[in-house]
C-alpha cells in the first residue's frame, strides 16, 4: 500500500518531495496540487493511491484504479518565462525512464515516445501532462503530472493494443513507494540540468539515445492535415525535427500536433 509514511522514510531529495501530501483518493492529482499551490511550499509532491477524474493529453481520461497505479503531482515555484516551462515535460519523461531503469530487468526495452510517453517493449506505461498559472509572461507555479501504470493485470480492450503496465511486462508486483521516491530522485538531478540553461542542450543527447520513433518514419498529425516524415530527433526546446518527404526539415511542437508510428502506436 502506498502511504505518506512509506514515502517519507524513503524519499533521499532535498526539494523535490520535501513534503508529501497523500490522498486515498481525489478527482486528478493535478487538479489537487493547483488548488493549493500559491500556500504550498516549493517541491510539494502529491500522490493519491486513485483518481476518479483522471486525464491525460489533449483532455483524454487516465484509468486511476486504486491499489495498481501511481498518480502524482509535483508543484515547482521557480517563475520560470511562460515558454519554457513545456520544456519541464521533457526532464519528467526523462526522470521517469531512468527510475524504471532501476527497476526494470536489463533486458526490459524502456524508451521514451516524443515528446512524454514511457514506453515498454513498444508500450504506453506512463503519461505525464505538464500544467501551469502564468503571471505576465513567468509562471506563477508549474504542477508536473505523472501516471505510471505499476501492478495492473489488465486492460480494458479499446486500450489494450497499446498500453501496459510493469506487472505485465516484467511479470512480478513492485512497490509503489520506491518507484515514487525514484522518480524525485532522477526529477531533480535533470531538473538541475535543465535549470542550467533553461533548455534542454544537456538532456538532448541522452533522450535521443532513447527515442523510440528516431530515424523511424511516423505521421504527423494535425488540425490542417496529416503527413508523413522521418523523425530525426528532439532539439534543444523540446521540439521534433522531422523531415518531410520533399526532403525539407521542420521542427514540430507538442502541443500543436500529434506523433504516431506508421504501423502502430509507436
């Protein structure tokens, strides 16, 4: 069982985690970390053992059952400029992989999906989606949503094709705490990176290393038309170089189109 407790004696950061607000259950993490973000401290962590009003990307739901998943929201209060906040989904994703690197079996094939989605063996096992309150052009705070799917034995059929979670893929429970406690861990050492420069020049090379769409052909989706390309990669600001079949190069952003596999999800 997840506890506040639990997470406590083992979280090892100095900010990120530094208090933990635990909840049984709520309506979406996010949600819960925005109403009490101008009175909580920097780094407050969220996590709820369900959410019943789960959502992901492009308003879609996330399956928040309890006792399989973990749910969480980080609160971060640097006032960072408005367009470079997006770029916090990226150290997320990053953070993520690295922590299921830990506890994955070597031969378990963890990637990243541009921009956020954790993959394993070529599907969806987490989703992270990136809010935040902006004052002028700085963000008043950032609350970074993380959904990872941990125990669950199954999946409903419209999403079965393409999502999973670690219990199916590396066929044995794990505790929720030390995947939680892992993921701050690995937050705040790329967090400090892209503090540095406020881009993402220093995680670029290690994310494209584990992109699991690179150099692959993929369909841009868009509200003016679809397209296919060759995906060459993420640059410095989060976005997706791609080239397009006259052999021009352009650079997609996240939250204007979508990025899918050519013959399946990935």
């Amino acid at each position: 069982m997840l506890s506040e407790e639990n997470i406590r004696s083992k979280m090892k950061t100095a900010r990120c985690g530094s208090n933990v607000v635990y909840l049984y259950e709520t309506g979406s993490t996010n949600d819960y970390a925005k109403s009490i973000a101008h009175e909580a401290q920097d780094g407050t962590l969220v996590v709820a053992d369900c959410q019943v009003s789960g959502k992901g990307r492009l308003g879609r739901n996330w399956n928040s059952p309890h006792g399989v998943g973990i749910f969480m929201s980080l609160i971060l209060k640097d006032g960072l400029k408005a367009d470079k906040a997006p770029m916090i989904t990226i150290v997320a994703a990053m953070a993520v992989m690295k922590a299921l690197d830990r506890q994955c079996d070597n031969s378990t094939d963890v990637s990243i999906k541009w921009p956020n989605d954790i993959v394993i063996n070529g599907k969806k096992v987490c989703g992270i989606l990136t809010e935040m309150k902006t004052v002028g052009d700085s963000s008043q705070y950032v609350v970074v949503g993380i959904g990872i799917n941990v125990n669950n034995e199954s999946f409903a059929d419209d999403i079965s094709r393409v999502a999973t979670s670690m219990y199916i893929e590396e066929g044995k429970r794990f505790d929720r705490s030390d995947i939680v406690c892992d993921v701050m861990e690995e937050f705040e050492k790329y967090y400090g990176m892209f503090l540095e420069n406020e881009n993402l020049s220093s995680i670029k090379e290690e994310y494209n290393s584990r992109l699991v769409n690179m150099n692959n052909e993929v369909e841009i989706i868009r509200q003016d038309g679809n397209y296919r390309a060759q995906s060459l990669g993420m640059d410095e600001d989060g976005g997706l170089i791609v080239r397009r079949q006259d052999g021009s190069l352009e650079t997609v952003v996240s939250g204007e189109v979508s990025v899918r596999g050519v013959y399946g999800y990935v």
